[in-house]
C-alpha cells in the first residue's frame, strides 16, 4: 500500500442495482487480504452523504479516500475533498472501486471493472493528478449552487436522459437503459435556444440538443462523447450538438457511441479553461450521471485539483 497510507472506503450500497449490497461480504473479505487492519469504511445513507463522509474522514487524517460506487458516488466523494473552495487536505487521494451501472470515469482512467483488480489498484503507487471542474448553477427555484465534478457535465438532452435513467431499474443493465433512455428524449425533446460564451469570448446563441463539457472522455455508460479529453491537460473539452432533429440524431447514434462524431457538420469541437450558458428556457444541466439544476451555470477548470489512483 502506498507508504502504509490509511485507507477509507465510502461504500454505496445500492450501486450497480444493489450489487454492492449483495457483495458486500466478499468485497470486505477481498479488502481485509489486501489492506489488512488499515482500513475503515461507512455506508452511505441517501443524497450527498458520500461529500459529507469523505470530508469528515479527510479532517480525521485518512491519506486515502476511495469511492465505492458509480459516477455518482465518486462525484460527491471528490465533493468532500472540497470545502469553502479549498482542499481539505492537498495530499490526499482519492481511490476508486468502480460498482455502478455506468463507471464511466473508471473507463478514461483505464480501472479494471473487476472488483478484486480494482481493490488490488488501492494497494499500488499509481498516483495520478487529476483536473477537477467546478460549476455554478441554478435551481429551478432560483438558488445558485457549486458543485465539483471530475468527469463531464453537460445541459440539453441528456439531463432529460438522466432523468429516465435515473427514475428506471435499469433490467437490462446501463447501456441498454441509457441507449433507450436517449431513443424516447430525442423523440420528445427538441433542441432548445441557448447562449454558450467560451472563457472571454462573446456570447453566442444558437439552438443545441446537447452540450458538453468534457475533462473525461466518457458518458451515459460508456458513450465515447470527447475521445480527445484528457484529465490532466488544464482544459475542458467542448463538444457543441446542434439541432439535429430526431431521425438524423437517430442515425448517428452509433458515431456518438464510438467517438466518431467530431468531424459531424452538426458538431463543433473545442477546448477551453470556462463555459458559461444561460437560456430563456428550462435547460437541465447535469454532472457525473445526475442532474443537478438548470441554465445559467459556469463551468471552470481547477488544474491538477486531486490526486487520483489510476
């Protein structure tokens, strides 16, 4: 283990349609072989308890703070590491045992989808730093939150996706759940009318289904969405969908699956350190699998913000 570092493990009992729950007695026998006695771990209980489990271990001297869970789990874990705008401790680490039914971020930093491997990589030295996004948004009834996401946030369409995927028990697994999911949106959302201004640039108005902004380079359950994101370059990148319409999104849902709809004439790639967005229109905006408010919100990047075991 990383220096005989103490590891804390915040476990999410209902990822992966409850697989963590129904496993747990096996991942705990895999992590006492591995870690031994330096180890605790707590479940979580509902909404953002991930945030506040992670920072009270943080203050309490934990070097390592592993997310057992989803994309969701992992963002408000690396919440946690996070208070008033500043780490809670700069060296800190966080680990990653990727149980949901996406594990999108799992897939940009290359984690094994395993979970005796992805226990085995808490052991290693494989210490990366990471980018880290943090966002202004609005409630829709007006408040503006902050919130930190490692891996992509995006508005338009996929918040409504989000939405299905997220009310649904996923039977069929994430994919499938999140490939239908977006069939029934594009039939019943259109693109709406949306202001993007990039860092000092002037604003821009045009009408977008969806529009992304990428430090990862996965969504929606392993939906190559910026195949050129990188984590650890300082910089988002941007992928702008314009209005697309229902049959032609239809057919080129496999190119966005794949990583092949950059060169699109309906897409527009870029890069960029802000993204501000507002709309006259209700927009849902969402981060690491789940929506979290609506337009206007800010997107900047915070480089080299955590350390990452990867």
């Amino acid at each position: 283990m990383p220096g005989n570092q103490r590891v804390f493990l915040v476990v999410n009992p209902r990822s992966g349609r409850r697989f963590v729950q129904k496993n747990w007695d096996r991942i705990e026998e895999n992590l006492k072989r591995r870690l031994g006695s330096s180890f605790r771990y707590e479940f979580t209980e509902g909404p953002n308890h991930a945030t506040e489990i992670a920072r009270r271990m943080l203050r309490e001297g934990f070097e390592i703070v592993a997310a057992v869970g989803g994309d969701g789990t992992i963002n408000e874990t690396v919440n946690g590491f996070f208070d008033a705008g500043k780490p809670v401790n700069p060296e800190a680490i966080l680990g990653i045992v990727a149980a949901g039914t996406g594990s999108d971020l799992a897939r940009t930093l290359s984690l094994p989808e395993d979970l005796e491997l992805a226990v085995q990589m808490l052991t290693r030295r494989n210490v990366r730093m990471s980018d880290v996004g943090i966002a202004e948004f609005a409630t829709t009834a007006g408040e503006i939150l902050t919130r930190y996401f490692i891996n992509i946030a995006n508005f338009g369409l996929v918040g409504d996706v989000m939405k299905r995927v997220n009310r649904s028990s996923k039977p069929f697994g994430g994919n499938f759940t999140y490939q239908w999911s977006t069939i029934v949106s594009l039939a019943s959302h259109g693109s709406r009318k949306i202001s993007v201004r990039i860092e000092d640039g002037e604003p821009a108005e045009s009408s977008i289904l969806n529009f992304i902004v990428a430090n990862g380079a996965y969504f929606g359950s392993g939906m190559k969405c910026a195949p050129d994101a990188r984590i650890d370059d300082g910089l988002f990148d941007t992928v702008k969908i314009g209005d697309l319409g229902f049959l032609r999104a239809l057919a080129n849902l496999r190119r966005f699956t794949k990583g092949e709809h950059l060169t699109h004439t309906k897409v527009q790639y870029g890069q960029a350190r802000s993204v501000s967005a507002t709309s006259d229109e209700e927009v849902p905006v969402e981060m690491d699998g789940e929506v979290v408010g609506v337009l206007p919100a800010t997107f900047r990047i915070i480089p080299g913000a955590i350390k990452v075991l990867a």
